[in-house]
C-alpha cells in the first residue's frame, strides 16, 4: 500500500478528493464536495442545505462541484455518478 505523504495535513476546499463512493439514487450519503458524471443526462441532486436542484444536459465525464448528500431517482436521468470527498 502507498504511503499517504499528506495524511498530517489539513484538507482545504481546493484539496483533491481523499475518499468516493459510487452513488445509489435516492439514497442520502455522506456530504461530497463534488459529483462524477459518468454516463450523462439531467441530475437532481439535494444540496448539504436541503435544496433539490436540477441540472439538465451534463455531459459524460462531468466533474459537478456541488456539496450535494443525496442525488435523487425522480427526474435524473445520468448514470454512473460518483460522490468525491
């Protein structure tokens, strides 16, 4: 296993992602600092604030920087999308 030269050092905003999980519709999880759009379409994520937003049209390969801890089933239509803490 590599070993982690930044383990000591605080995470900022602008900080890569340390950990991921692939997302399951409907779902609530861990608050990401971004989603992964793997296979595109309209995204319906509800913010670490409560709000459901929708973004249509995101293209495959997306990065959505967006705290988000849930992405809802209703009205998405992307796939493999991937929360990055």
């Amino acid at each position: 296993m590599a070993t982690d030269k930044f383990v000591h050092m605080q995470p900022g905003l602008d900080s890569p992602a340390d950990d991921c999980e692939a997302v399951v519709l409907g779902t609530t999880f861990t608050p990401a600092r971004a989603l992964y759009v793997g296979t595109g379409g309209d995204v319906v994520v509800v913010t670490v604030k409560g709000q459901a937003v929708t973004f249509s049209n995101v293209p495959s390969g997306t990065f959505m920087p967006v705290r988000a801890s849930e992405v809802r089933v209703t009205g998405t239509t992307a796939s493999n999308i991937v929360a990055l803490r």
